[in-house]
C-alpha cells in the first residue's frame, strides 16, 4: 500500500526520476517554457518553485544549494542574473501549466509548463483588462420609467383607455423649478411697482397743452 507516499514516481527509479527533473528544470530556466506531458509537469513544478524562491537571495550558499539540484552552471547563472530579478515580488506561484490535448500514440495528455512573467501577451492582457474595467453604477428606476413609457396604453375594467402614469420628477429637478418661479414672480412683482410709479409720475406732472391753446387763440 502507497500510504504517506504523495510522489509520483512516473514509472522510473528514483535516480532516474530526480535526473530527468533536474534535466527538465534546467530547461525551463533556460528557454521560460517547455511541452511535456500533465504528469511530470505537474512534478517538475513542486520540483523546481522552492528553487526559485532559494534563488531571491543570492549569496554563496544559495547557488550551492540550487546547483545540487540542477547540476548546470548556465541554468544556476540564468536563475539568480534574470529569473530572480522578474519573480522578485511574487510570493509563489511562478510557473503555470496550460492544457494542450491528448499526444497521438499512447494518448497521453499533454501540456506547457512555463514561467508566469515571461508570458508577456497574458501579462499585456491583463494590463489592458485593468484599464478598460470600470466602475458600476446604480440606474435607480430608470429602467422602469423607460418601460414604462414605451408600453402601450393599458384599457381599464371600464373599457376607457389608461393614461400612462408620468414619470416622477427627480428632487433636485423639482427644487431648482421652485427656485425658476419664485424668481419670475419677484419680477413680475418690480415690474408692476415700476408701471405704479410711472403712473404716478404722469399724474402728477402740469399739463402743458394750456399754452398751446392760448397762443392758438391769440
């Protein structure tokens, strides 16, 4: 019985495993991303993620520790120059696995392991996702007020025709209305106290049409 035994020995001993994961995390140091069946992919990245997370601090002791593993001076050089510089604030997760079907033959399923900040068309993806989201905005009715009235008019028990109901005025619409009239009776108001005064003034000016007439009788 397998009890307490997680690993998936792939069918091969267990030298020939641990080689055939350094062979393959080497390669995916190297080249970002490799195509290999689901199976040792998904070994090669319990495998190869703590090496890369040995690989954010690069001292002396770290290089030896990860060159126990890979066995490849290129790989170990790759890792702490470039690979530690771009996974730098990620905490985990650098590598995604993306399904690719079943290989003709043994029908194996098959797929691509790769680092995640090397996939620069996800990454622009992403980016471009981000920018075009935005915010969501409450409607409040404004779907009912235009069904409303683009339904037709309803006939009532008694036979007549209902009116569609007239849509409810905002608050703010209604208050600034308010504010319109009582500007517009505050100059109705002065003009009528104007025309009084006009009035007034014209009643109490003389006549001048008294000499007018006298010279005309002269």
């Amino acid at each position: 019985m397998r009890h307490a035994k997680k690993n998936n020995h792939l069918g091969r001993t267990n030298t020939h495993r641990y080689a055939m994961l350094s062979n393959m995390a080497s390669s995916l140091i190297k080249h970002k991303r490799i195509s290999t069946t689901l199976a040792k992919a998904k070994a090669l990245r319990v495998y190869v993620e703590p090496l890369i997370t040995r690989a954010k601090e690069d001292t002396t002791h770290s290089r030896r520790v990860v060159f126990g593993y890979l066995q490849d001076k290129d790989a170990v050089t790759e890792l702490f120059r470039d690979v530690s510089t771009k996974i730098a604030d990620r905490p985990g997760g650098y590598t995604r696995i993306l399904k690719t079907g079943f290989r003709q033959g043994d029908d194996a399923e098959t797929c691509i392991i790769e680092l995640v900040d090397y996939n620069q068309n996800m990454l622009d993806a992403k980016e471009s996702k981000s920018k075009t989201a935005t915010t969501r905005r409450s409607r409040r009715g404004g779907k009912k007020t235009a069904d409303a009235a683009a339904a037709p008019a309803a006939e009532t028990t008694t036979g007549e025709v209902a009116k569609p109901k007239k849509a409810a005025k905002p608050k703010v619409e209604v208050e600034e209305a308010k504010v319109v009239e009582e500007a517009e009776i505050v100059e109705e108001a002065k003009v009528v106290e104007e025309v009084k005064i006009v009035e007034e003034v014209k009643d109490e000016a003389p006549e001048e049409t008294a000499p007018e007439a006298e010279k005309t009788e002269e």
